[in-house]
C-alpha cells in the first residue's frame, strides 16, 4: 500500500520535517504516557513487510523525530519498524520545555519507551539508535538493561563534547539546582554552523521553531549524572550491548578522539567505528544515501 505523503506530513503535526518523508512508508502518529503521567508523541514508521527488529530512535538536545525522518524512513524501507519518541519537553511541547527532573526519570522513560514498542510489535529486545544527545541517554539505559536492548547504534553521540556551558554556567547550573532548579540556561548550540555545512539545512534550523534553545538546571545536571554513569561504567567495561559507533569527520560538537576512546573502554574494545566525512548532523548532508545505508547495515548487524 503507498501512503501520501500528505497523510506523512498530517502524523508529523507540527513537526517540520527536514526532508519531507515520500510517502511509501506509513507514518502513524500515537502517544506514549510516560511513568509520571506526561504524555509524548511517537511518529511509528512502519515497514510494507516488517523484515528485522524494531528500532527505538532517540533524537538531540536540540532536535526533534522531524530532523531524522529521512533515515527513519530509510530503516523502515529496510524492513525495521522505526519509533521515533519526542523527549519530554522537547519538540512540540509547550509547558515544560527543556525540563526533566533527574537523569533517573530520562532513564526511566527510555524504559518506558522500550516497553511500548515491545508490546507494540511483539519483539523481545529493541535496536538503539541514538543522535548527539540521545546517543548518550540510550547508552545509560542500555548499562542499565541489556537484556532489552539488541543492540546500540551511536551517531556523533554526545559522550565527550567540544562545546560545553562556561565555567561560570556550570557554576550557576550547580547553585541553581540547589535553590531554583527550574531556572532556564542557554544551551550554548545556537549557531546551526555547528550542526552542518550544508547551506539549505543552515536555513532549515534558522526557520525551526520547534528546536530546544534553553534547558533548566535540573534538566542540565541530569545530563551531567549520565555523564556520571557512562564514566563509572568505562572503567569496569560494562557495556555489553554489541555497539556500533559512527562519527563525523567534521563534527563541531563532538570530539571524535575522545569518544572514540570512551566507546572503546565502555565495550572492551568490541565496538564497531566507521567515520564518514560530514559535520555532526550526517543527516543533513547534501548526500545521506551512504549514511542511510550505513544505518541499515549497522541495525542489521553486516557492518
């Protein structure tokens, strides 16, 4: 069955999609209740005959499921069901933005998450594909839930950054959490040079009003436990998810070295690292047919 691409875009809701989905995958919008009662989206790609696992797609600290569609529909095109899940405060949200009140409740809504789309497609285990940010939640839930996770594919994955709040943030963060945890800090990713050096994509996230600019002090703190957690757990090499790790040769954001060495300690050197050339969004290069191909191997597990 072929879908319009005017049924995709309606599952999109407000959602700005980065490039718009073709309309020969389904597109189905539903709503995840998470354990605190928050309610999310989840755009569900659904494949025309559903031939590997599902995948759980967790997207930046910026970004929304709208700036991945192209690859999510590429996984499905794959034969893998794709759930792209909306980070609680983040894409269309309108309260709450930009807040979570520790990493333990980030975690705890991957779980939920997981839970969803194993009750949804009748799977035991769930592929992890993580972007920037979401790359570092989906690594603390899978230290923490092997036996759930089939896998774990990482993309410029935000373990070790090259920009970071200033010491004087950090600062103000810490004291914040302490007496005002809801007070609101830039998160310092404003310029979308950093994501990407294609032209037309710069013009997208100019125009995207959906992109998360601020974060409050609890939610900032949560990102530096996860920090925590990953950094306990290299040293013991506790990561036994078969992981695939793929960088961007021109990241701005990530610092490729440094990841590459965490990731190699966390597995105990049974990762898989392919690096592409292309700046830290490999999305939105002029390009992604290698990515996406990338992506299809990586979750079928011939990289």
């Amino acid at each position: 069955m072929v879908f319009s691409s005017e049924q995709a875009m309606r599952a999109l809701g407000a959602l700005r999609p980065a490039r718009p989905p073709a309309g020969d995958v389904a597109l189905r919008r539903e709503m995840l209740t998470l354990p605190d009662g928050y309610r999310t989206a989840v755009l569900r790609h659904v494949p025309a005959a559903p031939a590997g696992l599902p995948v759980l797609y967790a997207h930046g600290i910026q970004s929304h499921p709208g700036w991945f569609v192209g690859s999510a529909q590429a996984l499905a095109r794959c034969g893998h069901e794709v759930f792209q899940v909306v980070r609680r405060g983040s894409g269309e949200a309108g309260a709450a933005r930009g807040d979570a009140r520790s990493a333990r409740q980030l975690i705890d809504d991957v779980r939920a998450a997981v839970e969803y789309v194993t009750a949804a497609t009748g799977a035991a285990k769930v592929v992890l594909l993580g972007v920037s940010w979401g790359g570092k939640l989906l690594t603390a839930y899978a230290l923490g839930f092997p036996q759930r996770s089939a896998s774990l594919m990482l993309v410029a994955p935000g373990l070790a950054a090259r920009v970071g709040p200033s010491a004087w943030t950090r600062l103000a963060v810490a004291a914040c959490w302490l007496c005002s945890p809801r007070r609101y800090f830039d998160i310092p990713l404003s310029d979308p040079a950093l994501f990407t050096d294609n032209p037309a994509m710069r013009d997208y996230l100019r125009g995207d009003r959906h992109r998360l600019m601020r974060a409050t002090a609890r939610f900032m703190v949560a990102s530096h436990v996860l920090d925590r957690i990953i950094a306990r757990a290299a040293r013991a090499s506790a990561l036994t998810v078969p992981t695939t790790l793929l960088l961007a040769r021109r990241d701005r954001i990530i610092d490729n070295d440094r990841t590459r060495r965490l990731v190699e300690r966390l597995t105990g050197d049974s990762a898989r690292v392919v690096e592409l050339d292309a700046a830290h969004t490999i999305e939105f290069e002029p390009d992604p047919a290698e990515f996406y191909s990338l992506l299809c191997q990586a979750v079928a597990g011939g990289l």
